[in-house]
C-alpha cells in the first residue's frame, strides 16, 4: 500500500514549493517511494476528519494503513529511518544529520518567518519600518555560522541527507527577500538542492495542482 499525505487543495504560496507538503514529497521522491495525495480544502482543515489526523488543522500528513503522523519534520525523519538514501549507515553521521534536522526547524526557520509575519501581516503598521530591519539583521545573525559551517561543501556533513533537504526546505523561503544573496555558498547550496531530481519531480506534482486549481 502507498502512503498518502494531505497537501492544500489550493496553496497560498501560489505554487512556489513553501507549502510543508514539499518537503515530504521531496523526501519521497529521494527514497523511491511512491505515494498518494489528498487535497485538503481550508475549509475542511478545519473538519473533524481532518483534526483526527492533525490537532492543529494544518497540512501535510502521512498515513500509512493505520498508522498517521503530523509535522514535517517528524514525516521526513520516519521516511529518512524506513528507507536508505537520506540518512548515513554510519551511528555518529545518522546523529549528525538528524541534528541538522532538527537546527532546520528550530533554529533556523524561526526568524525567517518572523521575516514572513513582518511583511505579510504587520506591513501597514507605523512601526513596521523600523522593525524590518531588526527581522532580517536576525536572520543574518542566524545565517552567518550557517554559512561558515558549510563552506565550501556541497552538503552539510558528507553526503546529502535528509538535513539537507529540511535546510535547504528553510532557506527557499527567503526567495524574493535578498538576504541569501549576501551568502553566496548559501544560495549555491540552495541552488544544488533543486536541482537535484526528487526535487524537481516533488515542485512539479505540488506545481501542478496549484496550476489545476487556477483554471
């Protein structure tokens, strides 16, 4: 039997990939795994049948039989552990980029979307000028040790991993706002990351469905 995740019937990133379906597709696509996907309507995200599934009424979730999981990271760390090709053989290396995982969501992400609120939600605020450049100094701050850390590597530690993939899911949101460009290894690792094949098949079928719904 396949999996089968949950993804917006119609995105609010207008196809650009940022939707958390994209990660678990791009994970799915890395290991060869193919899967199922239902469409899930704002309205019913916020449906008993849905909230069954995910408390908080958000997107994506895995099902697989009887067995259900929410929140990204959490999918593409169990596809990562049931399937080779995005976690290392190695114990100490498997750590490692579980490490990076979990630096994705929890120390990176965090200011970027600080930079999404700032912008999409407090941008008619008199304040708000002020504030934008506090933002995106965070997200420099948060950046930097990234970018000494990687170098001049084409992945995080060794071969691409599923930290890698979460990362890189992270930086894409900062498309549009200029701040990776002032990290040229990070753009460039960005950059390797889509246009690697999983990725390519997992924008195409997310792509796809938000053209759909426009027509």
């Amino acid at each position: 039997m396949k999996p089968t995740i949950t993804a917006f019937a119609n995105s609010p990133d207008q196809g650009q990939g940022l939707a958390r379906d994209m990660q678990v597709r791009w994970a799915l696509e890395e290991v060869g795994q193919p899967y199922d996907v239902r469409l899930v309507s704002f309205e019913e995200l916020k449906k008993p049948a849905h909230l069954a599934r995910q408390p908080y009424g958000q997107i994506p979730t895995y099902e697989d039989g009887d067995f259900v999981l929410f929140e990204s990271g959490a999918i593409v760390l169990h596809i990562a552990q049931t399937h080779a090709g995005l976690l290392p053989t190695d114990a100490n290396a498997r750590s490692r980029a579980i490490v990076w995982m979990f630096d994705a969501h929890s120390t990176i992400e965090p200011p970027i979307v600080n930079l999404d609120i700032a912008e999409l939600l407090e941008g008619d605020k008199s304040w708000n000028a002020e504030r934008l450049p506090l933002v995106k100094d965070r997200i420099r701050d948060r950046l930097r040790p990234l970018s000494n850390r990687l170098g001049n590597s084409d992945w995080l530690d060794g071969a691409f991993s599923a930290g890698d993939l979460l990362m890189i899911g992270v930086l894409r949101r900062l498309a549009g706002s200029g701040i990776l460009e002032d990290f040229p290894n990070l753009a460039a690792y960005v950059a390797r990351g889509e246009a690697r094949p999983a990725f390519q098949r997992a924008f195409a079928a997310q792509l796809a469905v938000f053209k759909a719904a426009s027509k």
